[in-house]
C-alpha cells in the first residue's frame, strides 16, 4: 500500500488502515481506495480488461457490439480498438509487460478470435473459439504474443495456439493433447517461456486441470492432474511471484458450485499431482486474479445474488495457499453494484491493486491500497 505496510493494520507513516464503513450486509472491511473513476458511461459495458505497460494504462471492454480498446499515458487517452462484432461478445483478454499489450476477444464456440496488439501484426483472425469458447493471450516483455483456445467442436484435434515474435498470429497449430480443454488461459514465465494452464469437466463432479509447453516446431508437452469430486470448469491464471507456479482461481463443483485457488508448478519435470487448492467463496459469479506484491495472490469478485459487492481476498500465492490478511472473508472493494451484470478484471501495477467493472450503464476504474500483509 502507499507508504508502506506493517503489521497489525497501519502504513509506515503510523496511520491505521482504513477504508471506510463497511458495504450495506457486509461483515468486511472496505478496501482503501481512491475515488473510483468514470471511465465511460452510457453503454453496455461487459467483458471488461486491463493492464499496465511502460508508461500507460491499457483498458477496454464490450460496449454491446463494440470491442474497445484505449491506451492512457501522459500525453491523453487513445482509442487503439474500435471494432464492432457480428454477434455478442462472449469473451474478452489483455495482457501487457513491458512496452507491449495484445488483446483477443470472441463471440462464442466457432466464431473467430481476434487479436489486436500495440505492435506487429494486428487485427487479425488467429482461429476459431473452442466449445466453451476459452482462449487466453499472454504477451512477452521482449514483445512475442501466445494466444491459446481450447477444445474445438468439428475440429480434428483439441487445443490451438500459436506464438509469434511480434503481434498478432493469423493462423494456429492444432495438436491433440489428452487434456479437458474447454477453458484455456496463456502465461509467460521469463524462465521457461509460455505456459498454457487447461480445465474442463469429464463429468459434472470430476475432470482435470493441466499445463501445456508449445515448442519451437509445432509440438508441445502437456500434463494434467485429475480432479475427483470438484468438477473444473473457467479459471484465470498468473505466475507466482517467486516464478516456480502457475496460480489459477478456478471454477469448480463439488456438492455445489465453489472458486478456489489452485496451483501447478510451471516445470513439467515436476510432476502435478493432486494440486494445492483452497476454497474462496461460493457466492461469485465474474472473477479474476492478479499478483499483489511479493508472495501474494489477489483474487477479486462480484456477487451472484444481492447485495451485490464487490470483493478481494488476498492469498499467500504458492505452493500452499491461505489468507494472508486479518480477515479470511476478504475486503470489498465496490458497493451495490448491478446484481448478475457486474464483470471484473484486476491488476497489479505501482504497487497498487487496479480493478475495471463492467456493467449496463458505466465502466469504472478502482485503485486501492493493499492491506497490510
């Protein structure tokens, strides 16, 4: 947080860490945040994302149709992506390191993915979404862009992906991989190079959740752990901060539906099994995860029933998680958002945790302090 955190809830400077009352029906504590920012009313904002590169903010949403994309620096706000869909968007990436950002989004099983990216080749069609419609895109701090779908119906073989030097690709590598692939999602470890994180369900209680390693020719390697009882289906994934894991907050059915964090190490030498995992919430229905300094994992989510806030739990991030503040439950974020209709992306950037939701009517930015740790 800004200043400096200790323990026992006070920044450096001696002040107590407060983010003021507590949300309508809420027993948690607020998270401190500045003034949330406006950054577009009037729309349909769904599918919200966000990143930081060097010297900006990129951020951008589905405004119905719309796909929309802009970049703010210093010298002003940008629209880098304004194109529109021929049906609704179902789904929508970003990531951003280093000078670079690249960007896809979707329309649903069998439409196509498109890519944009602040360099190279961009506006392109890399392939078609898989069943459940996962895809995911990482980008390098040297500039290569990974994007990844998953399991394609009337497709001959499982996953596509592709990786290029610079911007978007045009086509995929299509490999069989004995993995459930529904849902998809690219990372990049500075050690090993990409990483493609799976899950999907066998059954309604059981599947697996896998890691895949493209290679130089075309190839890649693969390996999965079985989940028995917590049927996986979506997850977002990032890399621990220490560079050994993949951290995934998953969704999941065991006796109901539960989000969990989950973590694989990113080293196919070491074997997966079982997965250390511990259950979030089971009143989530838009999450996404982010880092939030050294050793920590922020997962952050709306409601799927009224009152519908908006929340951040704070993990130790790998291998073993657990809470890592004076609260189990987590910190809210946001009061009162649109109940059903509130999506969220979160990330990490000048030692602050960003969150952009998306709802009928507004997009909003949050900038908080993180608690003390």
């Amino acid at each position: 947080m800004a200043g400096g955190a200790t323990a026992g809830g006070a920044t450096a400077g001696g002040a107590p860490y407060d983010g003021g009352l507590s949300c309508p029906g809420s027993l948690r504590p607020r998270l401190q945040c500045d003034p949330p920012v406006v950054l577009s009313d009037g729309g349909l904002y769904s599918q919200p994302v966000l990143g930081f590169f060097d010297g900006g903010m990129v951020y951008g949403w589905a405004n119905g149709l719309r796909f929309q994309v802009f970049t703010k620096t210093a010298s002003g706000t940008t629209t880098v992506v304004d194109e529109v869909a021929a049906t609704g968007i179902s789904r929508a990436e970003l990531d951003a390191k280093g000078d670079y950002w690249a960007a896809i989004y979707h329309s649903g099983e069998g439409q196509p993915i498109r890519c944009f990216a602040s360099h190279g080749p961009t506006a392109t069609s890399a392939g078609v979404a898989g069943y459940r419609g996962g895809a995911g895109i990482a980008v390098s701090p040297s500039g290569e862009v990974a994007v990844v779908r998953g399991y394609a119906v009337g497709v001959i073989n499982h996953m596509g992906w592709a990786v290029t030097d610079a911007g978007c690709p045009a086509t995929m590598f299509a490999l069989p991989v004995d993995l459930q692939s529904d849902y998809v999602a690219a990372l990049y470890s500075p050690v090993y190079g990409f990483r493609f994180t799976s899950s999907g369900q066998q059954n309604f209680s059981n599947g697996d959740v896998g890691l895949t390693a493209p290679l130089p020719d075309g190839g890649v390697l693969s390996t999965s752990t079985q989940q028995t009882g917590e049927g996986p289906e979506d997850h977002s994934a990032i890399l621990s901060s220490n560079g050994t894991h993949a951290l995934l907050a998953t969704s999941s059915v065991d006796t109901r539906y539960v989000l969990r964090a989950m973590s694989l190490p990113i080293s196919l030498a070491t074997p997966l099994g079982q997965g250390s995992n511990y259950p979030i919430t089971h009143r989530y229905l838009s999450w996404y995860s982010s880092g939030c300094g050294p050793g920590c994992m922020a997962v952050v989510y709306s409601a799927d029933q009224a009152p519908d806030h908006v929340t951040a739990m704070f993990l130790r991030d790998a291998p073993t998680f657990g809470s890592l503040t004076s609260t189990d439950a987590g910190w809210d974020v946001a009061c009162n958002t649109t109940n059903g209709d509130t999506q969220v992306k979160v990330a990490y950037a000048g030692g602050r945790l960003h969150v952009i939701l998306g709802e009928p009517g507004v997009a909003r930015l949050f900038s908080c302090d993180v608690p003390p740790l």
